[in-house]
C-alpha cells in the first residue's frame, strides 16, 4: 500500500468518492458502485486499490 503523500493531506475526496464509499460499505459490487456515483468501474477499482485517501475513509 502507498504512503500518504503531502499534497494527499491537503486534497478532499470529491462527491463521487463519497459516495462510492457509501455505497461499497453497504457491500454494493463496484459495477453498482460506478453506476450509483456516476464514474466508470474502473475509476472505482482505481479508488480501492490505488487512492491512500480514499482507502484510508473506506477503512
């Protein structure tokens, strides 16, 4: 897993993130996911497995 980086600590997750992680903690696959917060599947997979902030709201 990356590190968080300094530009990170500054940077917000946007609305779509948000609610992607809404949706993921209901257990929700990530082709829902993408369709519930307008994105593409793989902007999701992205998210989970390449995004420190973003891992670090879903943990």
């Amino acid at each position: 897993m990356s590190e968080t980086t300094k530009s990170d600590k500054i940077r917000q997750l946007s609305q779509e993130q948000m609610n992607a992680i809404e949706h993921l903690l209901q257990g929700k696959s990530d082709r829902a996911v993408s369709e519930a917060a307008g994105v593409s599947r793989q902007t999701v997979w992205e998210w989970r497995n390449r995004d420190p902030l973003f891992i670090a709201e879903l943990n």
